[in-house]
C-alpha cells in the first residue's frame, strides 16, 4: 500500500508536465513538483474565530486579556506581537528550499523560481515577491537572438517589455536540501537549461556553513545540430520588498576581485539603512570562454525596454564603470549580471553565479547590544565582505557538494528506505537554517554562568565549546516569534545532536546558565489573570527571547503561562544533557552539566505531593500541551519524570557518586510503580489519572520519556524504565486508534484519541496532528521493532503536508483533519532526524547482534 501511495503522490505533483527532459544530473530522490501545478485544497491558519464555543467559556479570560495585549503591541507600540493570533500567515503554496547558509539570513526562492520570503534582519520574516529579481535566457545563432525568455511562469503588471510568461508545463523543480534543481525544456528550442542551487549547509562544518551564500549553476544542453550561443542574464533590486527599499541612500556599484588565480565580476548592491545596513551581491567566475557583462543599476519600474534590448541586441550587457548615484526617496534601484557561453551542438556548457549578503553586525528590536554574526570570524566586521564572500563561494562550491554528496549517499542509496523518507528527511533540515536562525560571536563581556561560577555548581563565565563555535538561536516557528523554545527544541534537537553537535551543546550551555538566573519582575500572565515573576531559580526558561527584544538578556517571552507550568522543561533538560553526553561522549560536558541536573530536579520534587516518587500536575498539562486540561499524574509527564529518575541514575554511576545513585534509584523505584500503578489501564497509559470522563483518552506522544530512553541507549537493564511489553502495547494502541482510526491511516497520529476510536475534541489542540510529535512516535516505535508502523505513521504527515497542502519548505506545527493548520515554518518537525537516529541505533544493535 505505501509504495502505490508513493507513486501516486509523485505522479500527481508532476501530472502537468509535459516533457520528457529530466535534466542535467538531477537526482532520483527528493520532492518534485511542476511549475504548472496547483493544489486542489485551500487551507487557513487556526485563528481565535476557529476556537471551538466549548473551548472559548474556558478561555474567556485569556481571549479579553489577549486582545488588550494584543491591541498595546500593534497599536500603540507598533511591533507585532510573538504570536498573532489575529493576523496569521495565509497559505502560500510557492515556497522552495531557501538560500544561504546558518545563522547569516536567508532568502526563499520558491518553487516556481521566485524570491519570496526574506529574513535578513535577525529572526524578523517578511514574506514579499520581489517580481524583478530573475533569470532570463538569451539565445543566439550566428549572431542573431533567436529566443530570449524570463524564466518565470508569472505575467507581473510591470516591467512589460520583458517576454514573461514560461510556460510552466516544460519545467520542474527538484528539492533535496541544501541543494535545488530547476529545469526547463525550452519549448521549441531543443534546449533544456537546469538551474542547480547549493547552499553551504554542511554536517559537522562549523565554518563555511555560516556563510551568507548560495550559489546558483546553470547546465545548458542543446540538442540541436548547430552551435549556439546562450546567455543567462541575474536581476536583483537593492533591498527585500520592504519599505525601505524606497527610503533613498542606496546605491550601487560593479566590481572585479581576482586571488589566488580566481577572479570573480558582478555588482555589490549598497543597502543602507540606518539599522542593519547590508550589501547583496550578485558574481559570476571569470573563465576564458565565458563573458561577464553587467549593468549596475536599472529602475525596476515602468516597462524597462532599455534592458531588455541590451540583452536582446547582442547577448551581454553595456557594463558601465563607475558607481550609481544614492537612490532619492521614493525610487528603487536594481542591478544585473549577464554571463555567456557557446555550447556545441549536441553538447553541454556550464554557467556559475553567486548570490551573497553581508550584514556582519546585528541589533535586535531593542537596538540595546551590537551583535557579530559567526561568518566575521573568517570574512571580518567592517561590512566590505561580499565580494570575498562571492569568490570563496565560487572557487569552493564544488568541494561543499562533494561533502553534500558524501554525507547524503548512504541513505539515498539504502533500498530498504522509502523515496518518500529520504525526501522528508533532507528537506525538513531547512529549518535549521530557515527558522530566523543566528551563530554569533560570544562578545568579551558576556557571562553566561548566571553569577554562579564553576567551583560553586555553576558554569565557566564562558564555556569553551561557546567561545569556539559561538552562540546559537533559532525560532520556535517563523510565526511563534520565540528563540530556543525549550519544549520544542526538546524535539527538533535531534538534527542539531545529530549533524552539528557543537551548536547543539553551545545552545545547552545558555540554558544551563539561565537556569541559576532569576528575573522576580512581576508580569501579568495571560492564562491565568496573575502576576508572578518573568523567571524563578533552578527552572529552565520557556525561551530566550524575541528577536523584536534582546534575546539572551530578556527571556521567556512567552506570556501565556507563568513558570509554575513548566514541570516538564527541567525534566526536558535532564533528559537532553544524558542524550548529548551518549551521543558525543565530551565527559567535560556531562560534569559541567551535572550541578544543573541535581537543582532542577530537586525543584521538581515539590510536586510530589504524596511521596509516592512521582510527580503530580494540576490546571493545564505541561508546557508542550498546554491547551490540555489535566490533573494528578500523567502519562506525558509522569513518563518524563520517570525517564529523568533513569538518567540520573546512570549519569550518578557514570561520575562516580553512590550516594546520588541510590537517592535517584529509590525515586526511580517508588515513581516508576506508581506511574504504572495510576494510569496502566491494560492496554496503553491513561491521559491523566484524575478518574474524568476523558482521564483514558489515548494520548499519542504518551511514551515520549521512553523514547529519550531509547535515543540514549537506555532502557533495558538496570536502567530500564518502563516494562517493555507495556511500551510495545501502548505503542500498538496509538497506531490502532490514533493513526489507523483517524483520516483513514493517512494523516499521521492524531493528538488525543478516544479508546472509541473518535478523536478527543475537549481542547484545542487535542485534536490536532502535531507533525514533529508523530516524527518522534515513529521514532519510538523504530526503537521498538515496529519498524513498519512508524513508518507508516510518518508518512501521513509528509504526504499530507509535502504533497496534498503544498506546504513544502513551511512545515507547520499542526493541522487538523480538515480546514484548519496552525503555524506555518516551526522547529519541531526536525524530530524526524530522531527516526534516523533510531534506523542507525536498529542496524547496529543487528550487526551486534548477528
């Protein structure tokens, strides 16, 4: 059944094209899609108009005290709030997988060739087509322009005297992150162009996967019986679609950087805003039989006739010398990069362009520190980078693909996998790049530790692995404008574990040291009407903070729930700290972590009210589903608390102290029975066990403390948690009622199900699917020998999301089954490199084994 589902969902995607050119080396795997294709269904972002009349009596509250938070921000501050709940994003079935590399900005080009979503200014996304900024084709025989064509699909009401208009039928695209192929059988011509775009996001490189870069690589193949001569023309306006793309100052200006044998021609764009100034770069490598051409500045307005027939008359461009003038306000200004080749025929020919940005030093909102962005390091702060940044991409792409290619290989190649996982797996990682991320320096004057320094329980002021690879924040969702939101990250740290474990130990190491720190100014929390301190002692903080603020020194900028909520966070942090240490083994890590791991725990023992070992909730869930209404002890939180007892038990033996050892191991006893004994019911774990009507519902994420067990090589023996024939039965009953029973098996596991096999309607998110949620139950019944389960249960979500709601490069925090999704581009969905994590854990105990 899943390999017919499999074609059929390739072949609908690619039903409208009509050639039958595949393209210049383009890959079997990935997601494919054509320029002419269109998604039948129509969806719109949960908004509070969608929440339920039963749902909004127990939210009255916190919708009035919302809308005035809601209306201070906008109306009197004139910022956006960290969640709009009144002006979400609307779908925009366009997105293709986003240039540049980590931490320096991104641009989006979409599917169809567009470039459309921005996020140059650190964590602050705006989501503008920039219609000039295109690839034209020139094609000439014998000295005359036989075809010239903008390569995009639209038919925009200026620039008219360009030839708009491709007809998308003759193209498709081709997404395996960090690269992209583009390609065009150029009707009636015979001649296919495949654009190949590569960004420098590479496993394990801490260097060039900083870089503010991508570069773009035309193949040309004519399959004609003559000789031509092609052209291929790159248009960039100086800014991003914004506003102050007309505030005047910008200016432009050619250039020529020849090193070590290379050189590089293109134009340097100057955007100069008073904050955040940066320059964009558009480069071509100079070679004998290849002609560059520029034009330094154009208005991207009216019908632009001039250009066109630059272009038309002779296949280059006039390349004037000399800067423009600054932009006066109100106009914008673009500029151009025209490259040239002959191809023979019957042969092929190559063209290479780069697009850069450099905006080195960053403020956030607040404007209150000056931040250096991790590429510095290597290309310097002074802002005069891009035309080095160009020459290193172009002289160094090929050996970034190689590394690509090598890293990529062995799952491409694994049979056993489905194409679907593989497309999935590589393309969900846009996020790590595309999630408002920033890697920046660590300034010389900042202490991490909180005040409590090493040979106190603390931390070094700053740790090595920070002062080396830097400091790293990313989104909880482009949408949930939230840095390093721990509930989350919980998940979505599996790729960063996994792929760049340095980042991931660096972003530990800032909450290890906001966890001694406390903030007692009071704020008025949304959920419950009350004051109460922004941070507490000895509990991990929701977020660092909002990019519209100043992340790293105002955190928890989620206002929703005060810090009495968030039981699960700490026992999230115990669990990430023994994962890492598994996964990386830097013991230096493990003993710093240590003094940590004891305070949270011990200030989750206050929740233990009857001293029977195990924690107890009251109001909402925890701080994941904090939609949820629970009471007394819990499957999703009672299994965390458990797995956190096991961890500590082993990270005791590990560092050598017994007394710890048996303090955590008599816990770990006590809770684990009275987790099975309130809430086994037979077949899997009950929600909660408070005895309501929906204390049973079937919680899919219920074994989600095994999991970290799993992820960890726990599990079995001393430290074995949870019964195994227990796991493996609730992990049945989810699949049965959660995935199987819900959407016809197709849509993933549904959040809270009903043991009568309807799904659970009592909140507003249990009757979502959370896509990074299920990743991880697949992932978990990996571990568990249910192999072909979990990969049935994630392949509703990719195909649900990927291909019937075409929301590829988008992935959301959740959808329900029909109408309605909730939070376009969000962490969790990099969970699913914790299914791979489990594919390499099952082989080798295999290899072990046989």
């Amino acid at each position: 059944m899943t390999s017919e589902w499999s074609e059929k969902s390739t072949a609908d995607l690619m039903s409208r094209y009509v050639s039958k050119e595949m393209g210049y080396n383009v890959p079997k795997e990935g997601w494919r899609i054509c320029l002419a294709h269109e998604f039948k269904e129509k969806r719109k972002p949960f908004q509070a108009k969608d929440v339920s009349l039963a749902n909004i009596w127990g939210h009255i509250g916190l919708g009035v005290r919302y809308l005035k938070f809601w209306y201070k921000k906008t109306q009197v501050e004139k910022k956006a709030p960290f969640i709009d709940m009144f002006g979400a994003q609307p779908l925009r079935q366009i997105y293709g997988a986003p240039l540049g590399g980590i931490g320096g900005g991104t641009i989006t080009r979409g599917w169809r060739g567009e470039f459309c979503r921005w996020q140059l200014n650190p964590g602050m996304y705006h989501y503008k087509t920039v219609i000039p900024n295109q690839f034209t084709v020139c094609l000439r025989r014998e000295g005359k322009t036989v075809y010239q064509q903008v390569l995009s699909v639209e038919r925009p009401p200026t620039l008219q005297g360009w030839n708009w208009g491709y007809c998308g039928e003759y193209a498709f695209y081709h997404a395996l992150y960090p690269r992209a192929w583009t390609v065009y059988d150029l009707p009636g011509q015979n001649v296919t162009l495949t654009c190949r775009q590569i960004s420098p996001v590479i496993p394990h490189d801490y260097q060039d996967s900083s870089l503010p870069v991508a570069v773009l690589v035309w193949d040309i193949e004519n399959k004609n019986e003559y000789d031509l001569d092609v052209s291929i023309m790159f248009t960039m306006v100086n800014g991003s679609g914004q506003k102050d793309d007309k505030c005047g100052g910008h200016w432009n200006e050619p250039f020529h950087l020849e090193k070590e044998g290379e050189a590089v021609s293109g134009v340097l764009l100057h955007h100069c805003t008073a904050v955040n100034p940066y320059t964009l770069c558009i480069a071509a490598r100079e070679q004998s039989d290849r002609e560059i051409s520029h034009q330094t500045a154009f208005s991207p307005k009216g019908p632009c006739f001039s250009l066109w027939n630059d272009l038309i008359d002779d296949g280059r461009l006039d390349s004037p010398t000399g800067s423009s003038p600054p932009t006066v306000k109100g106009e914008k200004v673009a500029a151009a990069v025209a490259v040239g080749c002959s191809v023979p025929a019957q042969g092929h020919n190559s063209l290479e362009f780069c697009l850069a940005w450099d905006m080195p030093k960053i403020t956030f909102g607040s404007r209150e520190k000056e931040h250096m962005r991790r590429y510095t390091r290597y290309f310097g702060t002074k802002g005069d980078a891009s035309p080095s940044l160009s020459h290193y991409a172009l002289t160094h792409y090929k050996q970034w693909e190689k590394s690509i290619e090598e890293w990529q290989r062995p799952i491409l190649q694994d049979s056993s996998l489905p194409s679907w996982y593989k497309s999935a797996l590589f393309n969900e990682l846009y996020f790590v790049a595309d999630g408002g991320t920033v890697w920046t320096e660590i300034m010389e004057d900042v202490d991490i530790s909180g005040g409590i320094r090493s040979e106190d329980g603390g931390l070094p002021a700053q740790p090595t692995v920070i002062k080396e690879y830097g400091r790293f924040a990313y989104l909880e969702g482009q949408e949930y404008r939230m840095y390093n939101t721990y509930d989350v990250h919980f998940y979505a740290s599996f790729a960063l574990i996994m792929l760049w474990p340095k980042l991931a130990l660096s972003l530990q190491y800032d909450i290890a040291g906001s966890v001694v720190q406390q903030d007692l100014t009071e704020r008025l929390h949304l959920m419950s009407g009350q004051y109460s301190p922004i941070k507490t002692k000895n509990v991990v903080p929701h977020d660092i903070g909002d990019p519209d603020d100043e992340p790293w020194v105002r955190m928890n900028a989620y206002l929703i729930h005060d810090t009495a909520h968030w039981k699960d966070l700490n026992l999230k942090f115990v669990l990430h700290v023994y994962r890492d240490f598994h996964l990386t083994q830097d013991r230096q890590y493990l003993q710093d972590m240590w003094p940590i791991c004891q305070a949270v725990m011990e200030s989750e023992l206050k929740f233990d009210l009857d001293g029977d070992g195990l924690i107890e909730n009251s109001g909402y869930a925890d701080q994941t589903y904090d939609g949820w209404i629970v009471t007394g002890p819990s499957a999703y939180c009672g299994g965390m608390w458990v797995a956190s007892l096991c961890v500590m038990c082993k990270m005791a033996r590990l560092l050598d102290s017994e007394e710890l050892y048996c303090h955590y191991k008599d816990l770990l006893d006590r809770g684990s029975a009275a987790f099975e004994k309130l809430l086994w019911n037979g077949k899997y774990y009950n929600y909660d066990s408070s005895g309501r009507d929906l204390s049973n519902s079937v919680m899919s994420d219920q074994c989600a403390g095994h999991w970290f067990l799993r992820a960890s090589g726990l599990g079995d023996g001393e430290f074995q948690a949870f019964p195994k024939e227990k796991i493996q039965s609730a992990l049945k009953s989810v699949f049965d009622l959660n995935v199987m029973s819900f959407a016809g098996g197709q849509m993933g596991a549904v959040n809270g199900m009903r043991p009568e096999g309807v799904p659970d309607r009592s909140s507003v998110q249990s009757d979502e699917v959370w896509i990074g949620v299920v990743y991880g139950l697949a992932a978990t019944m990996i571990h568990e020998g249910m192999q072909e389960e979990g990969m049935r249960t994630a392949e509703g979500c990719y195909r649900t999301v990927w291909e019937k709601l075409g929301m590829a490069f988008q992935t959301p925090e959740a959808y329900c089954e029909k109408n309605i999704y909730r939070s376009l581009a969000y962490m969790r969905p990099l969970s699913i490199w914790a299914m791979q994590l489990a594919l390499n854990t099952s082989q080798k105990d295999q290899t072990t084994t046989a």
